[in-house]
C-alpha cells in the first residue's frame, strides 16, 4: 500500500500594529479588501478589526509550505504598508487593551459576540494553525488520540505570549488563558471511531451547542469539513522559520504515528486529564520547565522530551524531504521561544514599546 502524501497548510494571524503608537490599529479591512485582488481567499479578517489571517493553499511537502507561508508574510507586511500600518507576529499585544479594538462588522461574529459576551470581545489572541491531510475520518480519529500527548511539546516551542494588557503575566504563553474562556477548547477527549466523533458532532448540533463543527476549538481536532488533522494549540510565532520548523514537526508526527499504526504498533494513550497537566506547565515555562514524562512516571526537563521527540520522528522526515525544517528546532532551543525573547528585551529596557519594535523586526525576518 502506498503511503499517503501528508499535505499541509498553513494558517497565520497576524497583528495591525500603528507604527507611531505601537498600539494594535484597526485595519478597517482595507488590508483584506486589497490583498483578495492577488491572493483572493488565501486572506481573511477575524473578529477583531485589528487581526488579519493569512493561509496556504494545499502544500505537498515542506519546501512548497515555506514557499507560501513566505510569500504571504510579504505580501501581507506590503499590503499593512499601503495603509501606513506595520505587521507584528505574536500571541498577545504587550500593551493594547481589547477594549479599544473594534469587532469586525459581520453576521457570525455578531452571533459570537451574542452568544458569548465578554469572553468573545477580549479574545484578542492571535495563533497559528496546521492542517496535515489524512487519508479517511477513520485514521483522523486515531490520529487525533494519539496526537493529543505531543500537543504539551509542540506549544512549549510555539510560547510567544508573555505580556497582556501592559502586564508581565508570568506565563511564557497568556494567550491560552485568554482563549480558554471559550466552551469547547483545550486538549479533546478520547474517541473510540470516527462514528463516534460524528455522533458527539450530531448530538451538539441538535441540542443548539453549536450550528456546525468549526465551533469545536480544541487545541487538535478532525477538521468538520476536510480530510485533515488540524493543530490549533501554538501562539503565532515571530520568525516565519519557527512556524516552519513546527509545522515540519506536525507533519512528520503524523507520518510517524501512519508507519506505527501500518505495522500494528499503536502508541499509547493518555488521559486528557493528564496531558492538561503537561500544557499547563508550557503555557507557564514555556522550554525552561519540567513535563512529566507518563512512561517513567516522572518528571523531565522540557527541553530533554523535545529532544526525545525528535529522536522519535526521525526515521520518516527524510523521507518528507524536512529534516532542515525540523532541525530548526534546535536553533529554537539555543535561541529561547519568542517570549523569552520578549521578556529579555523588555529586561533590558523596560520599554513594552520596544518590545513591539523587536516582534515588528522578527516577523520580517529571513523574508
């Protein structure tokens, strides 16, 4: 049997920011007015008027997705530069307060707002997500169980959101606190098939939870709509090479559990309860603390089970032509996540305005 192609795509949120202020600014969605002439829906807004989102197309490898992901991190910073505006790439603004930033005027986000107050009016967070095609819902489902124990590993590498409202917040990633107000979001829970899944989708459906699937937020989930396992746990990161870098390590996850799966080894799997352990310790410490290993049953250095994590992928990333992308990471390590280095500068200068200056000059960086 031929092993499937692992698609990817690639989705970005990206910051308005006013280059005098370094404030968030609203865009008035000329930004995705102009940008739907050349890139027509690969740009979108969000709830917030000072968000914009930018996605691939479907990439068959890794070399295509950085092609993309490339192109449209300069395509939106030329479109932001068009109407005076700058584009940053964090979790959270270090200062602007949600308060001050108008809601996109548009039906579903009306009906969010509506639905979930004030929990939707400060979701002013900004994130980065990745789709990986899977072959059938049947495999999504198995991937999605399994997958749930790397999520912890992949956002402690992703942590790019220490400061939030003008506040140190003493995590590495605020973002998730904020985002967890939301129903339906964090680690999922077990599901035993892909009939399974769709009975929960159906049941929440009728009782009026929700109109359709995509008002599942968990940090992974079986895309409702597409063949595809979709991360959703990880802050929107500075550089376009750390973006690369962990969508490469995604990929290769999935490609790695297919193979176990095709030989009938299956990886063991987790309690949620436990694995909430794990991601609360990254969205705290970020690289710089202790996971807990389930295996040993003890506690680890972060940064060792990133390491334990490459080891474990890496018999299919040549075969996916990433082990530059994945290897990266490394770099990631020795370098510190984007909130260690927003916590530096601001170290160094207690200025928050330049830590704006600092994620505006990463978010071109290597463009």
């Amino acid at each position: 049997m031929p092993t499937p192609v692992f698609t990817l795509g690639i989705e970005e949120e990206f910051q308005t920011i006013d280059p005098e202020t370094r404030e968030l600014r609203s865009h008035l969605s000329q930004i995705v007015e102009n940008g739907k002439i050349t890139l027509h829906e690969q740009v979108k807004a969000e709830m917030h008027e000072s968000v914009v989102e930018v996605g691939t197309n479907i990439c068959q490898n890794i070399g295509e997705a950085r092609t993309e992901v490339l192109h449209l991190r300069r395509q939106v910073i030329e479109l932001a530069d068009r109407q005076g505006l700058k584009i940053g790439a964090a979790g959270t603004h270090p200062f602007s307060r949600w308060q001050d930033q108008p809601i996109t005027p548009d039906v579903r986000y009306d009906k969010i707002v509506e639905e979930l107050q004030e929990a939707a009016r400060s979701n002013l967070v900004f994130g980065m997500h990745v789709h990986v095609g899977i072959e059938n819902r049947e495999m999504g489902v198995y991937m999605m169980n399994t997958l749930r124990y790397f999520l912890p590993h992949l956002f402690a590498l992703s942590t790019n959101s220490p400061f939030w409202e003008g506040r140190e917040t003493g995590y590495k990633s605020f973002r998730t606190k904020v985002f967890e107000r939301f129903p339906r979001t964090g680690i999922p829970g077990f599901f035993h098939s892909a009939s399974d899944y769709d009975e929960f989708i159906a049941l929440l459906i009728k009782t009026g939870c929700i109109d359709n699937g995509k008002k599942i937020w968990w940090d992974v989930r079986l895309h409702p709509f597409f063949d595809t396992i979709e991360y959703r746990i990880c802050d929107m990161m500075m550089r376009a090479d750390e973006t690369i870098a962990v969508a490469a390590v995604m990929q290769a996850l999935v490609a790695k559990i297919y193979k176990l799966k095709t030989q009938n080894l299956n990886f063991r799997v987790y309690r949620s309860a436990l694995i909430k352990e794990n991601k609360w310790r990254a969205a705290r410490y970020g690289l710089d603390g202790n996971m807990i290993d389930f295996g040993i049953q003890e506690e680890v250095p972060t940064r060792k089970l990133i390491l334990e994590l490459l080891d474990f992928i890496d018999d299919v990333v040549d075969d996916l032509g990433s082990r530059h992308e994945v290897e990266y990471v490394l770099k990631m390590m020795e370098m510190g996540t984007g909130a260690d280095r927003q916590l530096k500068v601001f170290r160094e200068t207690g200025d928050l305005t330049k830590v704006v200056d600092y994620i505006l000059a990463e978010t071109t960086f290597g463009l």
